[in-house]
C-alpha cells in the first residue's frame, strides 16, 4: 500500500497542475508554483531522485492533473507465461510500458510485446485494472492505473528489443525475479489464475 508522504506529495502536485492550468492571478500562481516546489521537495527528501530530475519530469506536466496508464501484454504458451528481461534493473516482467497518444490499450499491448519480445499478437481480453499505489510496487511520482491484456500469439519469434535483454516462458512455480516497479508476484501468479479459469471475472480496483 502506498506510503502517506508518497500520497501527500502526489495530491499537492496535482492541486498545484490544475491550479496553473486554469489560473490567471498573478498571486495565485505563485502560491501553486510554491506548492509545486514542496511536493519537489517532498519527493527529493524521501528518494534518490534528484529535485532537476523530479522538476523536468514529475512537475513539469500541465493541463488538467490525471493519472498515467500502464499497459502490460499477458501472453501463454504450453501453460507458461511471457516474461522479457528488462536492460534497466536486470529484472524480468510482462512486456509492456506506458500507454501512446494516438494508440487504443489493445494497439498498445500488441506493439510493445513485439517491440519488447519480437512476437506478433493479438488482443483477447482484458484482465484486470489495478491501481499501482494499492499494490507493493516501489514508490515513485506518479499515479497509475496497469492495464493487464491478454494476448494470444500469431506469428514472429523470440527476439530482444532496445529495452529488454532475454525472452522467455515461464512456469508459474519457476518464476525469475520480477522488476517489481513493473509487476509484483502477486500480479503474475493472478494471471495464471485466468489461465485457469477463463470465465474469471475482471478485476478492477
């Protein structure tokens, strides 16, 4: 579960965005350029993230405050789960990334599994949508909803891509260690349960 100051530095953030957004005081911009820095401030103290970092990236968005989407490919083969290694921390997880403007979360999931793995699929089901902050992912700046699709594989083969380093099935009782920013073992052991049982309903937090 998400950790108090992470919430609290996330909510004045956004309370800070939206004000900007639609502001014309000159006061009041500057009291939201104020909250803005605190919640910089928040984030630098507790992280290793550094404040240009955080600056460039965490407070620099403008427009109406709303949460980023992740999307992750689900995809089985002989009872195994496709599993790519990322190059970023050396761990493994579902292939997949933030969501594209200009893209549905199916077009999504299909082109980062073959940008990631090198397979072709297609779109079967949505699994589960889960909010990142009530699961044991590690803190970061951002509010985010995971999308989990279901895949079904129709062509190409195994091959890496700019941001993963092996590609692999695995089996639920032999799973790697899992980059956790992307997905915990609890997520991967509740998509073998819709293997399992294809009329599991979606889950949705």
């Amino acid at each position: 579960m998400e950790i108090k100051w992470l919430e609290w530095a996330k909510q004045i953030q956004a309370i800070a965005q939206i004000g900007l957004t639609y502001t014309k005081d000159p006061y009041d911009i500057e009291r939201y350029e104020d909250l803005r820095q605190i919640s910089i401030d928040i984030l630098s103290n507790y992280t290793l993230i550094e404040k240009q970092q955080l600056k460039l990236s965490f407070a620099n968005e403008t427009g109406y405050a709303t949460p980023k989407v992740d999307i992750r490919g689900v995809v089985f083969n002989h009872n195994k789960i496709l599993l790519v290694r990322e190059k970023i921390d050396g761990a493994w997880a579902l292939p997949g990334g933030w969501a594209d403007i200009g893209y549905s979360p199916a077009e999504v999931a299909i082109k980062e599994i073959k940008e990631e793995s090198g397979f072709v699929v297609t779109p079967v089901r949505l699994l589960a949508v889960l909010d990142k902050k009530n699961h044991d992912h590690p803190p970061e700046p951002y509010h985010v909803y995971k999308f989990f699709i279901e895949c079904k594989i129709v062509g190409g083969e195994a091959e890496t891509g700019l941001e993963t380093s092996e590609v692999d099935f695995f089996d639920e009782h032999n799973l790697p260690e899992l980059s956790l920013e992307r997905n915990t073992l609890k997520q991967v052991k509740i998509m073998f349960e819709f293997l399992r049982d294809p009329e599991k309903k979606v889950i949705l937090d």
